[in-house]
C-alpha cells in the first residue's frame, strides 16, 4: 500500500482514513464479495460472443 500521511493506523495495523474507515477492512471485504463490475462485463460479453 501506498504511504499515505492521511491514515492513521489501528492496534491490529488496519489503515484508517481520515474519515473513519477502515480502509484495509473495506479492501478484506471487498475480496469476498464476488466478481466486479468489468469482471461480469467481460464474462458476458465472452459469452455473447459464442453464442454469435
């Protein structure tokens, strides 16, 4: 992760954005959350593409 002066850190080493977040938690959620929007994107467009 890039430096950043704005975050602060938690007892457990998590970064915390000025605003509260807890950024390294919001990433750690994000990886289970499933696919991402251009991840669906490009599996639709492939599949499309072998119906044609």
């Amino acid at each position: 992760m890039k430096k950043n002066k704005n975050l602060a850190r938690t007892q457990d080493g998590d970064h915390i954005a000025s605003s509260g977040t807890n950024v390294d938690a919001v990433k750690r959620q994000n990886k289970q959350s499933g696919l991402t929007y251009n991840e669906v994107k490009n599996l639709l467009a492939e599949s499309t593409r072998e119906h044609n």
